[in-house]
C-alpha cells in the first residue's frame, strides 16, 4: 500500500475539481486530483457553451482566461421563440451583464494546461474509488493507481465527480436525500463546422417540440432538437435533423441555415436533480455530484463553478485565517442558490417544450407565459437576471 499526504483531495479532474484545485494552489494549499478516466477522454467531452460573467470572473481569479478573453463571443441578448413569434431577452440593456460563448471543452483544456504547468498532481485511469473516516480529522481517499493500492490521507474530500461518481454514496443513506425529476424527452445535438444560422441563441417551442440554436464560435454551430427518449442517433441523419430543425425555428430564421455533415451527434436526457446535504464530515460534493439542471438555459457548468467558488473562499478562510465560519456554512449557503438555479431551468424547460402529458390547457398557458414575457419588462427582467446569473450568496 502507497500512502500520500495532501490538505485536500479533490475526486474529479472535470472543469470543478480543476478549478478548485487551480483557486487553492493560488493561496498557497495543496491538492491531489484523482479521475477514473484520462485527461484526452476529459478533455474530449462535450458539454456547454454560454458562461456566466460570475464563471468568467472566476476564471479570470484562476489566471486561465486569456484564450477565453480572445476567442469567446459576448453575448448582449438571446431570443424566444413559440410558434413563429420571437422574443429579445435584451439581458444586457436589463441587467447591465453579458454572457460569453465559449465551450467548456475549451475551459477544461485551458485548465488542464496551467494546472500541468504547474506541476499538480494528478492520477488518471483509477479505480476502486473510495473516501473513508470522513468524520474524522484525517479523512482519506483509497484507489487503485497501475495495479497498486493507494491511501491519501488530507484534511479535507472535495468530490467534484459527477452524478455518476462515488463521492455521494459515501454519505450515509440516512443522512442523504435526494430530489429528482425526470423529463420524458431529450435533446438530440449535432455540431457542424458552418456559421451560427443566428448571432444570438435562439430557444423555440414549436408543436413538434422544442429547438435551441447554439454555437461555439462564428464558424462552429451546436444545434439541438426536442427527441424520443428511445430514439438512436443513427435513426436521425443529417438531411433528417436540418429538416426539422428549420421547421421549428421557422422560415424566416431557416432561410439564414447553412447544412453541412455533422461531425458530432448524440442525444441527452434531461433531468433536475438534487441531492441534500452537501457535506458530510469533512467530505463536501460540488458541482454534477450534487446536482443536475436541464440544459434549457446553460445553467450547469455556471452553477458547478458557483460552488467552487463558495467551497474555495471557505477552504481558503480556513487555512488563511483559521475561520471556519464559510466551511459549517457552505451546504446550506450552496442549496439556497442551486434551488434558485433549478427553478429558473424548470421554469425555462416547461415553457419551452413540448410535454406528451400536456394538456390543452397546459399549452395555453404555456401561450400565456410566453406573452407575458413579451409584453412585460419586469417579466423578462427576471428571466434575464437568472440567465445572466445570480450573484453569490
């Protein structure tokens, strides 16, 4: 048994545990980073888009937003639309915000190569993850690492793992609750090397369901539509998907589309997950771990590094100034803000798709919410406001 000794393991070398990881190196605090995969499989993942100016400012703080500050697009504004109308969320002029268009591949290689830079300690492709004693003073985390058992001992497990990972079942199921709800569709999402078919996203609900014209860069495209669950990939060929696709966001947006083969595609359930606490001992989950929104609204990378930044001030005051007022704070200070964050991706999911439950009047109000929106400030106001972020607690 190899033994190792760290103030903080961090499980996950996703843009979470890299974050943090970078955040604390930069008050001087020592980190190992485990992940069961390596870092071309991390990097290769593909995830969001549209950050927050929060996210942007913290990667700013992390000393990685240079390429961000010089290939990503701010954003002014972003459109509504449902069946054939269309709506200006102008979050700028309402907020006095932006957002940035830049992908979280993007965040997560420009990460990975300042933490490598300086030196960070990682290990890839382990196995048999598991945290123990995480009441105790001296938490550790065992794996296997290349046919040899592992025990780092540390003062504190940050479980940035994703939903799939084994930092949540660590805490006792008597203590754990969870809160989930399901979506009876997902979004099937292509990515083409063609300019955006518009300068701003556009979300549209259309009675065939639901289109989100995306992009990542002027010449990089990511467009999605509303799909079957059940459905493959294969049953969903190019010339198929741009077809549905135009009639969805209408002709006059359609008439702007340029088609071209598709390079990604792949189809994501959606979900609104929670789990409560958000520490145990001296374990605390962020980010995936924790929680999972639907991407209606590109809240899931902003609300992870949200609690990386709250989790990194508190781990700092603690060994800085010997506070520990931010660290017994943190579950509870997180929760008010990931269910504010939920509802705004709830809200933002049943106005925009179609639901096979739905009933006339269902759909109506779905209509109604949509004028509203269109016919008050203060309505879009507070859609901006969540969109755009909401500040920390």
């Amino acid at each position: 048994m190899k033994t190792l000794k760290t103030q903080v393991c961090i499980i996950g070398s996703g843009p979470s545990g890299l974050l943090l990881s970078q955040l604390l190196a930069n008050a001087g605090i020592d980190t190992v980073v485990l992940d069961r995969k390596d870092r071309a499989y991390i990097e290769g993942r593909i995830r969001a888009g549209v950050l927050e100016q929060g996210t942007v400012k913290a990667l700013e703080e992390a000393g990685v937003a240079g390429r961000l500050h010089r290939e990503g697009l701010a954003h002014d504004g972003f459109e509504l639309a449902f069946d054939g109308d269309r709506h200006r969320i102008d979050i700028k002029a309402l907020t006095g915000k932006t957002v940035t268009v830049y992908g979280q591949t993007e965040v997560t290689k420009d990460l990975f190569e300042k933490r490598i830079a300086e030196a960070q300690r990682f290990f890839f492709n382990v196995s048999e993850v598991a945290p123990y004693d995480l009441k105790s003073d001296q938490p550790c985390v065992r794996f296997r690492h290349e046919n040899e058992d592992w025990t780092i001992s540390c003062d504190y497990i940050a479980g940035c793992d994703g939903f799939h990972g084994v930092s949540r079942n660590a805490i006792p199921s008597e203590v754990l609750r969870t809160f989930e709800r399901v979506y009876p569709f997902g979004w099937l999402g292509i990515l083409v090397d063609k300019p955006p078919v518009s300068p701003e996203l556009i979300y549209a609900n259309h009675e065939r369901g639901f289109a989100l014209a995306s992009m990542r860069s002027e010449t990089r495209s990511r467009y999605y539509v509303q799909c079957d669950l059940r459905d493959d990939p294969a049953d969903w060929p190019d010339e198929r998907f741009y077809e549905e696709f135009a009639r969805r966001l209408g002709p006059d947006v359609a008439r702007s589309l340029e088609t071209g083969p598709s390079f990604e595609k792949s189809i994501a359930p959606l979900r609104s997950f929670v789990a409560e606490p958000m520490r145990y001992g001296n374990l605390f989950l962020a980010g995936d771990a924790a929680h999972i929104v639907p991407p209606t609204g590109a809240k899931g990378l902003n609300l992870a590094l949200a609690d990386i930044r709250i989790l990194a001030r508190a781990l700092i005051a603690h060994y800085r100034e010997g506070t520990d007022a931010h660290i017994d704070a943190y579950s509870e200070t997180v929760l008010r803000r990931v269910w504010k964050v939920e509802r705004f991706s709830w809200q933002l999911s049943l106005l925009m798709h179609q639901f096979p439950e739905n009933s006339p009047f269902e759909k109506r109000m779905q209509r109604a919410e949509f004028d509203h929106l269109q016919s008050s400030e203060t309505a879009s106001r507070a859609v901006a406001e969540n969109y755009v972020g909401l500040p920390l607690e």
